[in-house]
C-alpha cells in the first residue's frame, strides 16, 4: 500500500514539474508575443536549436568544465570555513554574537559591490572563488549552526556519560544529527554558487567560462544563445543537486536489501 502511494506521489511530482517546464517556455513566448520583439525573446524552436548546437561544440565543455571547476573550489572551500564558523557559532554563544555582524554584512550586501571590493583588492583570477567563498560562507555557516542548536540536548546526553567534546564525537555524534540541516544547505548553496560563479565571470571576463560565454553573446545580441546558455546553467543546478540525492538513495537501498538478506535464514 505504501509503495503505491509513493508511486502516485512521483508521478504527481514529476507531472507537475514537466507542466512548469512548459509553463516556462509558454511565458517567454507571451513575452515575446506582448514585447513584439523576437530578437530579445525569440521562439522555443530557436532557443531550442541554439542549445543542441551548443552542446555539438567542444568549446561549450570546456566552458562548462572551467565554471564547475570554480564552483568546486568555492565550495570545497566554504563548506570547510562553513562548517567551522558554524560550530563556533553553535557552540560558543559568545562567537555568535561576535560574528553575527559580518554575516548580516556579507548577506546584505549587493553581490555586485561585493564583487567590485574583491576586483579591487584581488587579483581578477581569484575573484569567482573569492566572492562565491564569502556568498555561502554565510548561507552554510547558519544551517551548520542552526542544526547544532536543534539538536534535542537528551541524544547528546549519551556521549557526555563517556566521552568529552571532541572532533571525533562531533563527526560521528553532532554531524548525523544535523544531516537535514546540511543537505538543504548545500543544495541552496550549489544553486546560489552557480550564479555568483557565473555573475564574477561575466565581470571579470574569465577566458573560456560561461560568464564571458554570455557576455560574448549579449555583446553580439545573440539572445537565442543567451536563454540556451541559461537553460545548461539549469540543467547543471539539477545534476549537481539531483544526482548526488540519487546516488545516496541507491546506496541506501542496496545497504537495506543487503541487511535484508542477512537477516533472512
């Protein structure tokens, strides 16, 4: 019975995220139709065409291996000070209060002034992981310390009988606890690192990136290639969130069916 709901249910899912993938291109088509512009908003079959030649291209892979390869440092990077400022926060009340400050500062503040700091201060290479680094910083840093404070004090009672604080109990003990914390937040910070990847490269010209492959593009008013460039930034976010969900899920699956067969005689 419940494998039958949960079948209806994806199914539900999935039909109503294929009617919102129409609903997307059925609003840039009124756009186009209200504008009366179809340079600025031309067809689907364009955008469409446009984006299968892309992928033909092997520059388009190379362009896309050189941004993922700046959102992966950027993220490698600000999940480590994440995960450290956020145990600070979650454990120390007195760090906190002490950064509080900074992390109100470097999420208020315009990402694109944020930029024009680091352009000025860094070197124009470093910018996309400078500025994407200090973008989630704060988004994973709250999750992290946020997942700390919600922990019920009654579990960590046990380790406190036996053990002191230490990096181990808080790898094996507090980072379980707080697993739904930490998934949401790197799924929000993939998406949102993407963008500010993507928005620094455009400012900096990074060479052979997905920035100056749309700033290329606007400056030669090929709008049909900037909305194909948009939708393989979208398909990106959805891999790089979906797949790593899939392949836990799987995992957990055969762990199950393994124990399954264990325990059966």
């Amino acid at each position: 019975m419940n494998s039958t709901m949960d079948w209806k249910n994806k199914r539900s899912q999935t039909l109503a995220f294929c009617l919102g993938i129409i609903l997307v291109g059925v609003l840039v088509q009124l756009a186009g139709s209200l504008r009366g512009d179809r340079l600025v908003f031309p067809g689907i079959g364009q955008i469409l065409s446009v984006f299968v030649r892309l992928l033909g291209e092997g520059s388009t892979w190379q362009r896309i291996g050189v941004t993922l390869l700046h959102l992966a440092e950027a993220l490698a990077l600000s999940s480590l000070l994440g995960l450290l400022v956020g145990l600070g926060e979650g454990f120390f009340p007195f760090v906190r209060n002490l950064l509080k400050p900074l992390m109100i500062t470097l999420r208020s503040l315009p990402m694109i002034i944020l930029v024009i700091l680091i352009m000025v201060l860094a070197n124009y290479s470093t910018v996309p992981l400078i500025a994407t680094t200090l973008v989630l910083v704060p988004l994973l840093s709250e999750a992290v310390c946020e997942g700390l404070l919600s922990i019920e004090p009654e579990l960590l009672d046990v380790y406190r009988m036996n053990s002191s604080l230490t990096p181990r109990v808080v790898w094996n003990v507090h980072l379980p606890l707080m697993a739904g914390y930490l998934k949401q937040s790197w799924i929000n910070a993939v998406g949102m690192g993407l963008k500010v990847t993507v928005t620094t490269e455009y400012l900096v010209q990074s060479r052979n990136s997905l920035g100056k492959a749309v700033f290329s593009s606007l400056f030669n008013s090929e709008y049909a290639e900037i909305y194909a460039w948009a939708l393989i930034m979208i398909l990106l976010i959805l891999a790089l969130t979906g797949i790593p969900a899939v392949i836990v899920r799987v995992l957990s699956d055969r762990n199950q069916q393994r124990r399954h067969w264990r325990l059966c005689p």
